[in-house]
C-alpha cells in the first residue's frame, strides 16, 4: 500500500511538472456577425505554437456546459462549417468525439481555425442573434485549445455597422478588443451586442456600476428608478461584505416583452438577467430586482468563495459537487434577505416569503428521499435539464436552491440564537471569503485563493457558531431529517404554524401540465390514495363520486369528501372506462406560516429586530 501510494506520488509529481512546462500557445479569437438574421456567429482562432513544442495535432473543444448552468448543454451541436488551415493551406481535421475537433499540424506553427455557431435562444445559457442584438456569455461560442485553458487569450469582437459592444469588461463603449488571463475568465463575460442597449452607471466608493438594458418593450420612464433600486442592493449588499474586489461591475438586463423569459447568470464582475415582460410592468420590475439581489450576492459567494470543483473546469464531464446547497442555497436566502434589506419588502412580506419556501419544500414527496448534498449532485439533471422521456423527479427531487436556503435560515437563527445576538451566518460568510478566497494561497492558474469543501463549510460554521457542527451537518446536510424549525425560530420569538389549506385534499393527483385540454392526470403521489386506488399517469378524469369534473372543478369535487371516505371514481384509460375507488386519507399538502409568538421574551424579540433589520 504505501509503496503503491510513493508511485502514484511520483506519477502525480511528474504530470504536475509537465502540466507546468508545457509551453504557452499565443490564442486570438475573432467573432464576426456579418448577417444577423442568419442567427450564425463567425468564429476564427489563430492559434501560434512555439517551436519547442512538437504535437502532432492540435485539439480545439467546445465545452459541454457552461459556469452556473449545471444541465449538459452540449454546445457542440449548434457548431457548423469548421475548417482550418496554416498560412492559406488547408489542414486536415477530424472530429474524435463529440466535442473535440482535432487539427493535424504537419509541422505547422501557425494555425488558424473557422467555424460557425448557431444561435437563436435568449437564455444566458445558449446564444442568440438576430436582427435585433447578439447576446452570449462566452463557452457556447467558443472552442478552446485543449491542455491550454490556462493560457492568456485576446478576443477581437467585429459588430455589424452602427451596433456597440459592452461585456463584463467594458472600458470604453467602442471597444472591440480584450486581453484575459486565461480562456477561462474570457467565457465568463455575458456580452450584448446592438444599436439600441442603454447603459447608466452609478459611483459608490471608488467602484463603478453599469446598468445595461436591452428593452424590447416599453419602459414607461421607469429605468432611472430602477437603477436608483438596483444601487440600493448593492449598497445593502457591501454593507455586509465590505467593499468588493473589482474595479467595475456592470448588470445586464434584458426586459424580453414575453411571457416565458428568465434567467439570472452569474459572473465575476457582471450578471445578465433575463427578464419576461416589460420595464413599464410593475410585476416584471420588482422581479428583475429580486434576481439582482440574488445575482450580486454571487460576487462573492460562488465567484469568488467557490466549491473546489468550481474552476479550473472540467466541460468533458457534467459537474459533480455536493456544495450548490452553499453555493446556490445560500445565495437564494441571501437574495431574499438582500431583497428585504434594501427595503422593498416588509417584515411580513419577508416572512411570507419564507413561509411559502418551507411549504415548498416540506410538501414535496421528496422531502424524505433527497438530502442537500445528494440534490446538488444531482445538479445536471435538476438544473433545467430536458427530457425525452418521463421521469419521476418531481417525486424523487428537490431543490438545493429552495432546501438551501432553509438550511441558511435555521443556521442564521440558531447561531443568532446560540451567541445571543452576538454572531449570524453573515460572519460564517465573512470568515469563509477571507479564509479561502483572500488568505489562502493560490490553488491554481484560475483564481485567487482556493476552493472550499463541505468540510471546510462545516469548520466554519462550527468555529462562528462555537460548537461542532458535525451532527446537525449529518442530519440535515447529509441526511433528509426535517430542518429544526420550532428551535430556531423560538430563539427569535417566531414559530412556524402549520394549517390544512381550504382545500385540503388532492388524493395525491397532479393534473398534466401538458394537455390543455383534458384532464390527464400527471404523476402521482407515491403513496397516496391516487396510486392506492389504482389510478395511474395518463388516465383521464372523467367523474368523482359520479359528479362529472373538469379541470377547474376537480379539487371542488373531491373535497366534498373526507378522510377515511370511499369514493366511487371514473376515469378513461386507453380509451375504456374505468371504475376504481379512491380512500382519502390525511391532507396531502399544508400551508404554513410563521408568526411572531405573544409571549416573547424581551431577548427574543431584540434578536428578532436586528434580523429584521439586516444586523
Ligand atoms: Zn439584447
Ligand atoms: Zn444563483
């Protein structure tokens, strides 16, 4: 054993130094839009080798997926027309696998490569042009030259006639060209390319912040407020951290004037929002001002303050970490917070808003079988993932932004509650960034500091909260036991109240999203009276207790009854009729709340205002 351990040492030793020597390649992209209503990117790479470097070929890779979204996105498909030459002479190409395109060099020292990308899907994830803009964030665009992720890259962006370039690195608005450390921090630039983006900016301290939008509907005057309200996140949110690292920081936002948009992207020193509707609605207004209270918070937490595996990046593989219960769930409490803290909500629209988490998770069938690590590595197939198929995820899955930022408030609380009043969760956030992020040395060319584990994570928490943390971590961190709601919230004079809604019975039945028309039922409860009476995905609900029901009656009908009644139901399978017997038992979900307990404790009830207030 431990002579095996030496040799893998050794081996490991020697791949390191080689991986340290192997010589820089000098890498230039250029990115050209000559017709934009062909939704086709033009993109060309010249890539020059140093003579001490003899590799037969030259691999260029599309990444498989992209920082942030953790669905495999495969961006090589929408590549076309790849070809590559050296000094006008084509050189032969082959594709070895689904991602990697391989340039034979005969000898060459100088090559350069060309191809095409499609894109025509607002989404932060994938790429769009059109007639009106081109918008990317970077890995759906572009290859890079495999083993050389770590060497520095220019881009040079040529934009139709009259159309401005602003990306996360924008220094003057009639820039084409950039310089980036590595491939890596070029890709993680959103980028918009139009006639008519506007762009605002706004001082605090020494830190310049651009607000970029792209309006595809009418503003109705409203984007001065709006950038006043985006300042006041990020004036809540440095109250928190201190003064952020970065020079400039810009939000991007696209307010798309439909009904199906949204996405929220994180990035080093800029977001891009994508937004349904429009700036005029007060609806999509406010919405666009919660993503930016979550989004911001990821300048530090996620960015910066990182899971290991959160760069340098693998993109052969789907991402595997156990920590986006941290890296998202954290940053969801905390945008809810940031929201509250900013001022555009009050107490009890914050608590409501709590509340309506903790129903959405504690009602989920998969509150039991999904623990916070096991859903973050489940990460590329919950992270807007697409099937062909039908799963049973929304049985078997749960959130790890939702079950994250539950584990955030009871830790916030309890250590609230544990050092009276004397720490939160925003010091276990403070001594982590400082810790790993600013303090520890330099884990790899990628960025500064290191990246931390969950048991780093759990050090932490148990140094601010004075306490080993071990056993709360494996019981609701590891394990799917219900988070200690009751003794968290009483340490602020709070409890959570648990009533059966109106309506109380579903029998388990969920309706099919997808059928505009009948009503098919969707998947079921595992469990519940639906699949005990031997109903199943599919059928079609034609009458309960000989009442003929319809999508908007249904829950009307049923709850006529009560548990431990037997109701006769009728349903269409397969085009026969059926009749089954459905037996209610409990109510199947609850509603909660939380609510200030009467008799409080004067401590209580101070501990409770300097969370309200955001101290
Ligand atoms: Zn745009
Ligand atoms: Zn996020």
């Amino acid at each position: 054993m431990r002579h095996a351990i030496r040799c893998l040492f050794v081996l490991s030793l020697a791949l390191f130094a080689r991986a340290q020597t192997l010589p820089s390649y000098l890498i230039s992209y250029r990115l050209a839009m000559s017709r934009p209503a062909s939704h086709l990117f033009e993109v060309t790479i010249d890539i020059s080798i140093p003579a001490v470097d003899t590799s037969a070929f030259v691999d260029l890779q599309m990444p498989r997926w992209q920082p942030g979204r953790y669905s495999v996105a495969d961006f090589a498909k929408n590549v076309q027309q790849f070809s590559a030459q050296s000094q006008n002479q084509p050189l032969e190409w082959d594709k070895v696998d689904d991602q990697t395109w391989r340039v034979q060099r005969r000898g060459q020292r100088i090559i350069t490569a060309t191809y095409k990308v499609f894109g025509d899907d607002l989404s932060g994830t994938y790429a769009q042009l059109d007639a009106g803009h081109g918008n990317y964030t970077g890995g759906e665009i572009f290859m890079y030259v495999a083993g050389h992720k770590q060497d520095s890259v220019e881009l040079h962006v040529e934009p139709p006639p009259n159309w401005r370039v602003s990306n996360g690195r924008t220094e003057r608005f009639d820039q084409h060209d950039w310089k980036y450390p590595n491939y890596e921090l070029m890709i993680d630039n959103p980028t918009e390319i139009g006639p008519d983006w506007t762009v605002d900016d706004f001082k605090l301290g020494e830190k310049t912040y651009h607000v970029v939008v792209h309006s595809r509907g009418d503003e109705g005057g409203r984007r001065p407020a709006f950038v006043r309200d985006i300042e006041k996140i990020v004036r809540a949110e440095t109250r928190m951290w201190g003064t952020p690292e970065f020079d400039s920081y810009t939000f991007l936002f696209h307010f798309a004037a439909d009904n199906r948009s949204g996405d929220g992207m994180e990035h080093l020193n800029s977001t891009q929002i994508i937004q349904s509707g429009i700036l005029a609605d007060r609806g999509s207004y406010y919405s666009a001002l919660r993503t930016a209270a979550h989004e911001f918070f990821h300048v530090w937490n996620v960015k910066r303050l990182r899971p290991v595996e959160f760069g340098p990046w693998d993109w052969t593989k789907p991402a595997a970490t156990r920590a986006l219960w941290i890296a998202e769930g954290f940053t969801q409490y905390y945008g809810v917070e940031m929201y509250h803290r900013a001022g555009f909500d009050d107490s009890s629209e914050f608590l409501r808003d709590l509340a309506d988490t903790i129903a959405t998770i504690e009602n989920s069938p998969a509150s039991k079988l999904m623990s916070a690590e096991a859903s973050s590595m489940a990460a590329p197939f919950i992270d807007r993932a697409s099937y062909h198929d039908r799963t049973n995820l929304e049985n078997s899955s749960l959130s790890y932004y939702l079950k994250g930022e539950l584990i955030a408030l009871n830790l916030d609380l309890l250590i609230r509650g544990w050092t009276t009043g004397q720490r939160s969760l925003d010091d276990v956030m403070r001594r982590a960034y400082d810790e790993l992020y600013l303090k520890s040395p330099n884990a790899s060319y990628y960025l500064k500091g290191r990246g931390y584990t969950v048991e780093d994570f759990k050090r932490i928490v148990s140094q601010v909260a004075g306490m080993d943390m071990t056993g709360w971590f494996e019981k609701y961190v590891r394990g799917v036991e219900t988070l200690p709601y009751d003794e968290s919230l009483a340490f602020l004079g709070l409890r959570l109240v648990k009533t059966a809604p109106s309506e109380p019975y579903t029998a388990g039945i969920r309706i099919d999203r997808e059928d505009r028309q009948a009503l098919r039922l969707g998947t079921l409860r595992p469990g519940s009276p639906a699949e005990n009476g031997g109903l199943q995905q599919g059928d079609i609900l034609v009458s309960i207790g000989g009442t003929t029901v319809s999508r908007d009656n249904w829950r009307n009908v049923l709850n006529r009854y009560k548990e431990g009644d037997r109701i006769p139901v009728t349903v269409r399978r397969f085009g026969q009729i059926l009749q089954l017997t459905l037996q209610l038992g409990p109510p199947e979900i609850y509603e909660y709340r939380i609510e200030e307990m009467p008799t409080a404790p004067p401590e209580a009830r101070k501990l409770r205002a300097q969370w309200l207030e955001g101290n």
